[in-house]
C-alpha cells in the first residue's frame, strides 16, 4: 500500500512501537548493510520506548512520532556495543530529534451532547466561544420542542463547563462528556513569546523540572 508520492505507508523494516510496544509512535530502520546492527536493536528499542514515555520538552508522553534510523556507526569490539554503552547516547539522539523536528503540543478533546430548547441557543454559542469549543452538528429531537446538539471541547476548558453553560441556559442545556480526540495546539512551544510556551512552563514547574529547555548542544554528542 502506497500513499499519493509513492512511497510505502507501512514500513518494511519497522522495529517498533512506543510506548509499551503498541502506542501511537514508530521507530523505523532505513540503513543500508549496517555491521552489528541487529546485536544493538534491543538497545535502540529500549531507549525510543523510554523517549517516547517522556518527550523531551515535558516528560510527556509523545504521539505521531516516527524516527528513521538512517545511519549507525558501531565499535567493532563487542564489549563497546553493550547496552551500557548504546542506550545512553540513543536515548540523546532521540531527544535531539524531537528538539529539532518543530515539536507541538496536543490536548485530548471531549465530545459535548447537549438536549436543549430551541431559545437557549445564543447562550449554548457564546459559552463555547469562550471555551474554545465549537458546534459541529444540531439535529431536532422528532415530537419534542428539543435540539440535539453536539460539540467538541477541550478537556482544559472543562472545568466549570457545566456550571457556566446552565448559568447562560438558565439551566435548560444538559451536557454530556465523553473523550473523543487529541487535537494538535496552535503555537511553538518553542517561541518563549507564545501562549504555548507559557503553558510548557506550568508543566515543568508542576513536575519540579527546571524553568528553561536543554540546549541542543547538551543532547548531541561530539565525536
């Protein structure tokens, strides 16, 4: 199976997935005749599943990540191929490529349902344009005066959600949360001037992590 360019959409020489073998990121082998390679893949596999639960901007778990390996350089004495001595400098590999392949944000996203009176519309609309929501769909409910409404939410923004919709409501809007998707946050990370930034912030204070990001320079090795 191709995609629109041509190349394959399942990878012949896909090693894993992360984290805990099933999640949604991939490490991929795309090298070319490589010595001892395979006596390092456990290694490898060890330090993307570990990556992979904690990205390098937040110690977040990561998602949609592929990584190719394109190249590997090994020692040709065995005892410098351990996993002592390859998981370490993969693990910096793989944060180095997250820091420097434009890295987002994604938040997990409900589904609101909402049975509401035709009246209390204005009110359901401004309360989710204050909470970043939006209203995909309405539908009237056959042989009642009722809508059926439904609309996406960040679970951010859920707090006090219910609350505040019955307040604009006069209590008439019945919500009902399920999670549905993780959404891609708009902004860099990465801009110290962004709303996204400040968010990073929160995140590490919150874990005790120190209140900037690593330098590129701590996370590439020099030969």
């Amino acid at each position: 199976m191709k995609n629109t360019d041509g190349k394959d959409l399942f990878p012949k020489k896909l090693w894993a997935f992360a984290p805990e073998q099933n999640g949604p990121n991939m490490l991929v082998d795309q090298t070319q005749t490589v010595q001892y390679l395979n006596e390092v893949k456990d290694s490898m596999d060890n330090a993307f599943q570990n990556a992979a639960s904690e990205g390098v901007l937040a110690n977040e778990q990561m998602r949609g990540v592929r990584i190719n390996i394109l190249d590997v350089e090994l020692h040709p004495d065995a005892i410098h191929r351990g996993g002592g001595q390859v998981l370490p400098p993969c693990r910096r590999v793989f944060y180095a490529s997250q820091y420097t392949a434009a890295p987002k944000f994604q938040e997990p996203v409900f589904l609101v349902d909402i049975a509401t009176p035709n009246d209390v519309m204005n009110g359901i609309y401004q309360c989710f344009s204050q909470r970043r929501g939006v209203v995909f769909e309405e539908e009237s409910v056959a042989g009642t005066p009722l809508l059926q409404l439904k609309a996406y939410l960040p679970v951010a923004e859920s707090f006090g959600f219910t609350g505040h919709l019955r307040s604009m409501t006069s209590g008439q809007a019945f919500p009902q949360c399920v999670f549905d998707h993780w959404e891609t946050m708009s902004g860099d990370p990465l801009d110290v001037k962004g709303k996204t930034y400040e968010i990073l912030m929160n995140i590490r204070k919150r874990k005790g992590m120190k209140q900037e990001l690593p330098q590129l320079s701590e996370l590439v090795d020099r030969l």
